[in-house]
C-alpha cells in the first residue's frame, strides 16, 4: 500500500513535469492542438479548419483536457439557464431548456454511452455478449429508461439550485463529469485488440490523470468549496465503473467513459441540490 511519502513523491514528479512542459516553446500550440481534437470531439460547436492541428496528439495527453471543454459547454449552458431565468420562466422550465441546449452542443455523445451502458448491463451477460448488446443501434427498454432517468434527474436537480448558484452548477458539473472520464481511463483497461478508446485508455497515466486535474481546477474559482467534493465524487464514480467494467466487460470503452461522465454530473448536481 502507497505512502504518504510515495504519494508526495509522485505528486512532485507530475508537478515537475508539467511545469516543464508548460515553460517549453513549443507548448502553446501543442495545448491549442489538444483543446482543438477534444472540442471537436465532445461539441457539435465548429471550430475554424484551420485551427484543426496537421499532427493529431496523443489520445491521452488529449482526454486530460477534457475538463476544460466541458466547463466551458457547462458555461454556455448556465448562461442559457439564466437567460431563461431573466425572462421570468420557473426554475423547472429553465433547467429543461438548459438540457436541451446541452444536448444539441454536446451531451449526446454521452448520453449515447449511457444508453448503450444501461443496454448491456440490464442485459445481464458479460464479455464479448455484453459487448454485443452494448453496440447494437438499437436502444433497448434500459437504454431508454436510463434516458429518461438521467435528463429527468438532471433537470430536477439543477431546478432545485439556489437561482445565484445555477451557472456555477452547470460550469463544475460538467468540468467534473469530464475528469470522470479521465478517472475511468486511468482505472481500466482496453477491452478489445482495436477500437476508437483504445489510445485514450492503454496509454492513459497518473500524469494525464493530474492534468485532467488540473485542468478541472481552473473552474475553482466558480466554487471554491463545492468543487473539489464533485470531482472527488466524479473520480470515485470513474474508479467504480472501471472497476466494475474491467470484471464484466474486460475494460472500459468510449461507451463507459460517456456512461461515467453522465452519472458524474448527476453526482454533481446533487451536491449543488443538497
């Protein structure tokens, strides 16, 4: 079992590290590169062709800003939940077209993972089985449950959100669903010879797990104190589903990490409601 001392050492070494990088010339475009891949992956938000990098980075270093992107989504979100707010509507009311909004930009992507999750899992088979049900097209009576389960849940929470605290809600739920993810690739495994995940999960170290760290900090000012319990709640979240995947399924995939990021920002949400 690590140490205190070990963990200081290691949190010194990715410490050094990323101060290194980040004095490096050559820095500030390799970030613009990463942020530009991950932005496009996770939003239906263009960005300019020519920001698109010629070299594509390395999945890893690139899941770890993924925080960043979704706390800027979260952003746009809050903003559109206030702006609904102005107008007079119900808190109910604002979060449902806060969701919508959220969904159209992005959240998509994970709610198909969380569908597609819920689909194998409620199968109850394992292994390759389980990985059939997962990519079937077709959504099942859990895929679908689970969808109503999760814009339900998040809608009701977030209404439930003082009104001064909602932008600050939907900015670090979303940052920490994101380093969810992160704390999935770091636990698990690749279940498969080949697939989309698979340079983002084999290659994923404690190094990019601390930049995703990082990179969820900046959003602390937002909430000095409600932040670190929902990324501590969101990697607890990431821990448990690779876990649990790793036995069932043999790892953790794209489908899993959405899955993750999805129950995250429940998590989140929560502690905002409580």
């Amino acid at each position: 079992m690590a140490s205190i001392e070990d963990f200081k050492g290691k949190f010194r070494e990715c410490s050094e590290r990323l101060e290194a990088e980040l004095t490096a010339s050559s820095m500030r475009r390799e970030l613009a590169a990463r942020f530009v891949v991950i932005w496009t992956l996770l939003t239906r938000i263009p960005l300019p062709r020519k920001w698109w990098p010629e070299t594509m980075p390395e999945g890893n270093r690139t899941l770890a800003l993924a925080p960043v992107a979704g706390g800027l989504m979260g952003l746009l979100t809050g903003l559109v939940v206030t702006a609904a707010g102005w107008l007079g509507l119900a808190p109910l009311p604002c979060a449902w077209i806060g969701a919508a909004f959220y969904f159209v930009i992005g959240w998509a992507l994970h709610l198909d993972g969380w569908g597609d999750v819920w689909d194998g899992v409620g199968s109850g088979r394992s292994g390759d089985k389980l990985r059939e049900v997962m990519k079937d097209s077709r959504l099942g009576s859990f895929g679908g449950a689970s969808l109503v389960l999760a814009f339900g849940l998040w809608t009701a929470l977030l209404s439930s959100v003082a009104p001064g605290d909602r932008l600050a809600a939907c900015v670090t739920a979303a940052a920490a669903a994101r380093f969810g993810e992160n704390a999935a690739a770091y636990f698990g495994l690749y279940p498969w010879e080949s697939g989309m995940a698979k340079g983002w999960v084999d290659g994923f170290t404690l190094y990019d797990l601390f930049t995703a760290l990082v990179s969820l900090v900046v959003f602390l000012p937002f909430a000095p104190l409600r932040l670190p319990l929902c990324a501590a709640a969101a990697g607890l979240a990431g821990f448990a589903a690779a876990r649990y995947m790793n036995e069932r399924l043999g790892g953790v995939n794209g489908d899993v990490m959405g899955a993750v990021a999805v129950a995250s920002e429940i998590i989140s949400m929560a502690v905002w409601a409580i």
